[in-house]
C-alpha cells in the first residue's frame, strides 16, 4: 500500500531551495506596520534564549493573528458550528458522504494543477484518473470508483506547489474565516481560485445563488467531518491559538513532503536534538 | 503515495507512514529490540482500552501505570518546558511534572474511546540515531482510512522508552512543546501549571 514515491529525493532539494527566497521578514515588518492601527504587532523579547524561541516560532504578527483567531472562533460558535451540527443531525452519513464525494472530485482540477506545477507525473496521473473515472463510473462524483481501484485521493493545492518551489511559509498567518495560515499557503488560496472551474461556472452563470450556495455547502462540508476533533484538540489544550498552529505548521509539512519527510523521518520537525538538549539540561 | 487531509486523524493521534527502509549503520538499539517493545506496548494498550468507558477511573489508573512503565515520563516532562526547566525551583519542578503526568493521562484516556477490535501493525523500524528507533503502525479502521501512528523508542541500559508519537506526521512533543512555550512566555512557568491543573479539573468534571 506504502507507494514509493518518486520525489522522495526533491524533499531535501526543497529544503535547499528554501535557502534562495528572498528574507520575508521585512514583508512581515510592513504587514505589521500596516496592522498598527489594529495593535497586532508583537515585540520581540531581549532575551537571547526567549529572543531564538520568538524568532523560531516566526509569528510576528501573533497579538493580530489571535484576535482574528477570536473572531472565528466566535463566528464559528454562533453561525458554522451550529449549521454544521444541524446538517449531521439531519442528514444521514451515506448521504453526507456522497455531497463530499461530489465537492472532493469537483475539486481534482485543482489539485491537478499543482501537481503538474510540481512536476508530480505520479500524482497528475492518479488525480486525472480520479477525475475521469469518479465522474463516468462515480456518476458525476457520487462514488469513489477510483479508490476501490487503488487510485487513492491525493491532496495538493498552490500553497504547497509554493512550497515545493522552496518558498517558506513566510510567516503564520490566521485568515478570518478561514482560519490557520500562513502568508504562502494564503496566497495559496488566492491563486487556487483561479484553477477551480467552480470559479469560472459561478461566474458565468446568471443564477445568483450558486456561487454562495456551492461555498456553504463546502464549508458545512468540511466543518461537519472535522466536529470531534476540533473539540477534542480544544478540550485537550492549554493555549488553543498555539496548539492549532503548532498543529497547522506539522499538518502542512506533512503535506507538502506528501507523507515522505526527508529521511524517512517524521519526527524531523522536533526542533531541538534530544540528545543534545538532554545532556545540557543535566550539566546544569 | 497516500495522503491524507483529515483533522480527524491528528485529533486521534496517528502519524503518517514513513519511507520505506532506515538509514543503516551500528546501533546498540537494536530495530528487532525495538519493535518487539512497541508490539507488548500496543497489547497492553488494547487491554485498557478494552475497559469500559464508564469505568473512568479504572481507566485512568492502568493507563497511568502503562504511561510510567512505557514512557520516559521524567525526560518528555523536562524537554516539553525545554530551557525553562533549569530556571524553575524544585517547588514549579515538582507541581509541574504531577500536573503534566495527569494532563497526558487525561487526554489519552479522553481520546481513545472505545476499542473497536482494530488491528495495529508494524509497518516499518528505521534506527534514528545510536540509541533511538523509529517505529512506524499503522492503525486499521473498519470506518476509514488506516492511521499512521510513529513511535520514537529510546534504549538505555537494556530497557525500552517511548519518547515521542507522531500522528500522521504530527507530533506530540513538538505540538505540546509549542502550545507550552507560548503560555510560559506569555504567564511564566507558574502559569502554566495553574492552566494545566485548572484543564484537568475541567475534564474531570465533564467526564
């Protein structure tokens, strides 16, 4: 089941390209200067030792992202939350499954795209079987004749496609609405809209409610599969801001490596050597 | 290769595959040694799940005496606070390693509900350095996707240690280590203890 993937090698070349991006610090300088107004900008501590956890945690903008953070969640308690609870309640799972089906193959011509733009022939190949299968045999998406095939889904989208050009994630960023981010995989987002055909129909069509219903029913979608374990990750954390971007930061590299970290290893984004750290805790 | 997007299995805990193979080379941790530990550790593990979920406190204490056994609880503690540890008084020591101990034993006892007969196997040892093994399980699900659950086993003096899991290539220290470095920059070791203690005061209520 374990495929070897064939960009096993360009994990660690991604690495090395991260090193001729140009320093974001300074953009994430003007973002925060233009944030001023809104008080979002966080000092940087003097001390050394608090000064490299600040730097490494690369949140510049961190007193701005949890406000917004706030905001979501008090959007999410009101409005999302309720609606998605709602829509498990009156729904059946076979049904709900199939809506997800239908929205994830809708979505393949975007993760088409950036496989291509990655220079994934494996995962091209894959999401464009997907594709044509599910849509034929799947009836327009309704069932995931491509899975049971072996054709297993793959998640790609142009944050991650930035990544593997070496982009860093410049720094974490939350989106109102949309939650944990960063300023690539926002930019991400941005560029997305334009490989989903859905942008171009909703467009086109002079029916009004489409191009809102289409996003309401995605975000019931994917608020609805994701109930427990928000609430779980909320009940089980002390700072729940840093635990979802801590979360979000080891999801996102999991992805962008498509499960292959470099090595083979997935504790590599443990930043500290154990050992190292172990040996000088006991000297002291 | 098989991706994944689902919060669901981060929540749950379960790492990511890893490639296949490890990097060669003399270790005094022996791969063989390691899985071995991870399999009796897996089997100790169902039988707690296996007991009921009403029976909390039975629950809780089997998986604390797994937790102790298992788990290089002392050195998780000391690297998750990381160079804060060597500033704290024994006092902030002492309370932090009580309060963290039942925060692990609370969330993990929380978590895993109910053993639904799912089968976890081994998929994979890689040697990481001389005396740490990676072992790579999976876990299979009759609902979903199986779930990949890394652990990090340290060896020393003959004996066996987790000290770290990833699910699907989240990982547990580094998630915690983060979430506690910010309250610890924000409200000192002192109230980071307090909010722990609170949280499991809290959990202990809506169970």
């Amino acid at each position: 089941m374990v495929a070897r993937d064939s960009h096993v090698s360009d994990a660690t070349a991604v690495k090395a390209r991260e090193k001729a991006w140009p320093n974001l610090r300074p953009l994430a300088l003007a973002a925060a200067l233009l944030g001023a107004t809104l008080c979002g900008c966080a000092t940087p501590p003097e001390d050394p030792g608090a000064r490299a956890d600040y730097e490494a945690l690369n949140d510049p903008l961190e007193p701005f992202n949890r406000g917004v953070f706030s905001f979501n969640q008090g959007l999410d308690g009101a409005v999302l939350k309720p609606a998605a609870q709602a829509y498990v309640w009156a729904f059946p799972v076979e049904f709900r499954e199939v809506v997800h089906r239908v929205l994830s193959n809708a979505h393949e011509p975007v993760v088409f795209a950036n496989s291509l733009l990655q220079g994934n022939f494996d995962h091209m190949g894959t999401t464009l079987l997907r594709l044509l299968l599910n849509t034929t045999f799947g009836v327009g998406g309704m069932f995931d004749v491509a899975s049971e095939l072996g054709l297993e889904p793959v998640d790609e989208d142009f944050g991650q496609t930035l990544a593997v050009w070496g982009m860093g994630e410049g720094f974490y960023l939350v989106l109102p609405v949309f939650g944990p981010s960063s300023l690539r995989d926002g930019i991400g987002r941005g560029v997305d809209i334009f490989f989903d055909p859905m942008t171009y129909v909703t467009i086109n069509s002079d029916k009004d409610f489409l191009g809102p219903s289409f996003m309401a029913t995605t975000a019931l979608d994917l608020r609805s599969r994701h109930l427990e374990a928000l609430d779980e990750i909320e009940r089980s954390s002390v700072d729940f801001y840093a635990a979802m971007r801590s979360l979000y930061r080891q999801h996102r590299t999991n992805l962008i490596f498509n499960g292959e970290t470099p090595e083979g290893d997935p504790f590599i984004d443990d930043p500290f050597d154990y050992d190292d750290v172990f040996s000088r805790l006991e000297a002291e | 290769m098989i991706s994944r997007r689902s919060l669901t299995r981060i929540a749950t805990l379960v790492p990511f595959a890893i490639a296949l193979g490890g990097r060669p080379g003399p270790s005094s941790a022996s791969p063989d040694g390691a899985a071995h530990f991870i399999e009796g550790l897996i089997d100790e593990a169902i039988a707690v799940l296996r007991i009921p979920v009403e029976e909390r406190v039975s629950r809780e204490s089997q998986f604390r005496t797994l937790l102790r056994d298992k788990f290089d609880v002392p050195l998780i503690t000391r690297l998750v606070v990381g160079r804060h540890w060597r500033r704290a008084t024994d006092a902030q020591k002492q309370a932090f390693m009580l309060v963290f101990e039942e925060h692990i034993v609370k969330i993990y006892t929380s978590q895993l509900g109910v053993y639904n007969e799912e089968i976890v196997a081994i998929r994979n040892v890689a040697s990481r350095t001389e005396r740490d093994t990676i072992v790579g399980t999976e876990v299979m699900r009759s609902s979903d996707a199986p779930l990949q659950l890394d652990w990090l086993v340290r060896e020393e003096a003959g004996a066996y240690r987790v000290i770290d899991i990833a699910a699907e290539g989240v990982s547990l220290m580094t998630t915690k280590r983060s979430e506690f470095s910010s309250v610890i920059q924000r409200d000192g070791l002192d109230g980071l203890i307090e909010k722990l203690r609170v949280l499991n005061a809290d959990q202990l209520e809506n169970s």
